[in-house]
C-alpha cells in the first residue's frame, strides 16, 4: 500500500486516515458521523479518545491506496 495526500472536509475522513488536530497527529478509527450539534461530526482516534469538529473544516489526511499491480 501507498498513501496519498488529500484535501477534503472533517465529513470525508474515513477509517485508517492520518491527519494533524491541535497540533497532535491523528489516526481515524473509524469514519466520521453526525452529531446531535448540527454542522459538527465525531470522529474516534485510534490512539483513544475523539473530537467533535465542524463538517466543513478543511483537513489534510494521508490515505492508504492499494498499489496498482500489472
């Protein structure tokens, strides 16, 4: 596996995705959902605990993708 750099908002963070919060470097343990704060998600660490951040913050995450084989 390689990973890429993406651009996307906290809504788009997937499981597995790198990213920096607060200064700290986080790992995703799962993909983000709604909370009952309307505009905000949850997201869980791998590391332990979790964030409710806004939807539409804009984060850069390194993704892992499968390598292409020929």
């Amino acid at each position: 596996m390689t990973t890429t750099e993406l651009h996307i908002t906290a809504r788009e963070i997937r499981e597995g995705d790198v990213f920096v919060l607060h200064g700290h470097v986080r790992t995703a343990a799962e993909s983000t959902w709604p909370t009952a704060l309307r505009g905000h998600v949850h997201v869980t660490f791998a590391e332990g605990g979790d964030a409710v951040i806004p939807a539409n913050r804009p984060i850069t995450v390194r993704r892992a993708v499968p390598c292409a084989t020929a």
